[in-house]
C-alpha cells in the first residue's frame, strides 16, 4: 500500500495540474506567432486567414504573422508547422488539401493526421465555376455540351498536387464524366490572366475570390458548388440544379497545431476564433465574400470532421485514378 508520504505528495500535487494548464494558457502568446500559409498570397484561403490573424493580434497583444510557404500542394508548409516546437507559437493554416496529402504523397516526412491537432474549422464556403468573360458560353448546360463534344480540347486551372483547385475540379469532372486537360498554377491568383484571356477554358475557384471576379466582369460565373443558391450571387444555380447533384461540394478552412501542443493553448486559440468568428463585422465580411456557413467548432469536432473528409475525398481521388507520387 502507499505510504501516508505518497498520498500525502500526490494529493498536494493534484490541484497542480489544472494550475499549470491555466498558467500556460494565461502566458501564450508570449512572442509573435508564426501562421503557416502553404498556398499561394492573394488566394481565398490567404485572404480569410489574414482576416483572421489581423484580429487575433488585436485581441492577443502579440503578431501573427502570416508565412507563406507553398508548394506540393500544401505539403511544404505543412511539414515546416510539424516540425515546429509545440508550445502554440505555429500554426497551420490550411484548407481540404491537407485531408489528402497521404493519398497523394508516399514520401511525406510527416503524417497529416498523427503530426497535427485540429484547433477548429472557421467556415465552408461554395465553390464557383468560372469561364472567360469572352468565351460563348452563358450557361452551365452550354459549358458542358461543348466539352462533352470535344473531349480532351479544353484546359482548366489547377494548383496541381493535391490543392483545393485540383482535388474539387476532379470531383466535378468525374461527376460530370468530362475530360479536360489540367493547367497547374501555385494558387488561383496566379491563374486569373489566364482564365481572363482564354488561355484556360475553366476554373472551379472558391467563393472569397470568385465571386468578386465575377461580380467585377473579369469572368463569368456559371454556377456554384453548393447544395443551394449562394447569397452573394443568388442568380446563379447549383451543379444540383443543373442535373450534377454529385458535383456538390464546401471549401473548409482550419487551424491546425503541432500535436503535442498544449490542451490549454488549443482550447484558448479555438475560443479566442470562435469569439470573432461571431463578431458582427466579420461574419458580414465573410458572408459577403461567399462563406455559406460560419463554424467555430471545437477541437475534437474539428478533428472529426477533418477525418471524414480525409475519407472522402481519398475515394474521390482513387475513383479518378490518381495514386500516391
């Protein structure tokens, strides 16, 4: 039996350990914060999670900086937040082309899911199909007759490897039984020329940079992605409405932290999150740039979430053939 010593010792400790979480919750951040970004500046996801850390540095004392680091499709900058000490001063900021990147990649130096914990989902936002603001095509029926009769004559934007662009544009080709040929970018920014001029055909972009794209004449919208007509452009139909009810998809965006970060550290960013997520300025901001529906939810709901989504969009990558690199 434990000596009257040992209880004694454990029993003086226990209160300890609710302190100590306390205590390193109360003192992060204590330097600027680092906020991986492994796309490209000026997409969608880098626009919200600006937005984002713009706020946090305003409530928290502290920078967070925004780091972009891209390439592979989002596998650079994942790996770089692995690796990084867990003491809540990285973060990942990513969206679903972190829930593929083992599908896609054999020789990650990280694993996407045992290597991160989910801190929370901020929003889903509709995807919008996109077309040359000269091209003869006023509809999605129209769109798809021609590609239908010329398979494999038209192109469409991609971030290649895995990106958000490159993972719903299979799933809508494969829903639409199209063929078209990939054009890879480093993120939908850098493909707007091409989409403006012609040189692409096509581009499934999300809603935060879509819409004002296609608000601001330099594209034309055909439809969106999501199960029901967006706000922001309420003119247009879904993939449902016009006959692709399986083409129907949301973007997600996420925090993500080294997995030995902290309970106290997580819980705090995912509540610090959740409370501007509810401020009235930014979910108008958000709502007005095509997020359908603001979440906010907590770590282990974001982490489930997170794992059917990995499950997912792995069989829709394996149904369109693509294997591991």
């Amino acid at each position: 039996m434990p000596s009257r010593r040992h209880l004694l010792t454990a029993a003086l400790a226990a209160p300890l350990l609710p302190c100590t979480a306390l205590a390193q919750s109360a003192e992060w951040p204590s330097r600027p914060v680092r906020v991986i970004m492994p796309y490209a500046a000026g997409g969608p996801t880098d626009i919200i999670c600006r937005l984002l850390c713009d706020r946090l540095s305003q409530r928290l004392g502290q920078r967070f900086v925004v780091e972009n680091r891209t390439g592979a499709g989002g596998a650079i900058g994942a790996s770089a937040a692995a690796k990084a000490e867990a003491d809540g001063h990285t973060i990942l900021f990513t969206n679903l082309g972190h829930a593929v990147l083992r599908a896609l990649y054999s020789s990650l130096d990280f694993n996407p899911e045992r290597d991160f914990r989910a801190v929370t989902i901020l929003a889903e936002s509709p995807m919008v199909l996109l077309v040359p603001p000269n091209s003869p095509w006023r509809s999605l029926a129209q769109f798809l007759a021609e590609i239908r009769a010329n398979p494999g004559k038209h192109s469409y934007a991609s971030t290649g490897g895995g990106g958000a662009l490159q993972l719903v544009s299979l799933n809508f080709l494969q829903a639409a039984g199209l063929q078209m040929q990939e054009v890879a970018y480093r993120g939908s920014a850098p493909a707007v020329p091409d989409l403006t001029t012609g040189a692409v055909s096509m581009m499934i972009d999300a809603g935060p940079t879509g819409f004002p794209l296609a608000q601001s004449g330099q594209v034309r919208a055909l439809a969106v992605s999501s199960r029901q007509r967006s706000a922001v452009m309420p003119d247009l139909p879904t993939f449902a409405e016009s006959g692709l009810p399986d083409a129907s998809f949301v973007v997600w965006q996420t925090l993500l932290v080294p997995a030995a970060t902290p309970d106290a550290i997580v819980n705090r960013l995912q509540r610090e999150v959740a409370a501007i997520l509810a401020e009235p300025a930014m979910r108008n901001r958000l709502v007005e740039m095509g997020a359908e529906r603001l979440l906010g939810n907590s770590p282990a709901e974001a982490q489930a979430y997170i794992a059917a989504e990995l499950t997912r969009w792995t069989g829709i990558l394996r149904a369109a053939g693509v294997q591991p690199q």
